[in-house]
C-alpha cells in the first residue's frame, strides 16, 4: 500500500485580546500567530480532499521579542472556539469605533 500524500499549510491567526490555551498555565498576549497544518489526501472517486492530522500554534506572536519560540499542539476546533471568542469579545470595541 502506497504511503499517504501529505501536505502542510501555513497561515496565520490574528487575536485582539489575550487568550488563554488548553495546557498552558499563562495566557497569551494579542497578536498575530503563526499557524501550521499537516493535511492527508483523501482520493475519493470523483474528488480529492484533504483532512487535518496535526496542527500547531507558533509561539509567541510574530514579531515578539522572545530567544525562544516552539510550537504547541492544537486541535483545529479548540482553535475556532478560541478564535470566536476572541472576536466577539472585541466585536464591541470595533462597534463603538465606527460611531
């Protein structure tokens, strides 16, 4: 059986507010993350679609003064809460600055 074909995305996540991770005692401050996928193919009969099999959250922020970085583990949908939250908390600060 031939290897699965993988393919890896990188992308980057913006946040407004601190926030906190799952297994993190501390959070984390506001800023722009980078973000990396590991995606397997799926060959349907008609279709080709890849599936997320590992992801992971750069820290710290993108440009952050820090010696050490590393990339913590995360699952895509703890990311969406993560990021849902985030947003609405700051849905009222942009609401007010267009007033």
């Amino acid at each position: 059986m031939p290897a699965a074909a993988t393919r890896t995305i990188r992308s980057q996540v913006l946040f407004q507010r601190h926030f906190r991770l799952p297994g993190l005692s501390q959070p984390q401050p506001p800023g722009t993350y980078g973000l990396t996928a590991h995606q397997e193919v799926i060959l349907g009969e008609s279709f080709v679609t890849y599936r997320t099999i590992a992801a992971f959250l750069q820290l710290p922020a993108l440009g952050a003064m820090s010696n050490q970085g590393r990339q913590v583990p995360i699952s895509l949908d703890e990311l969406d809460l993560i990021v849902r939250a985030d947003w609405e908390a700051a849905a009222p600060m942009w609401l007010e600055s267009r007033v």
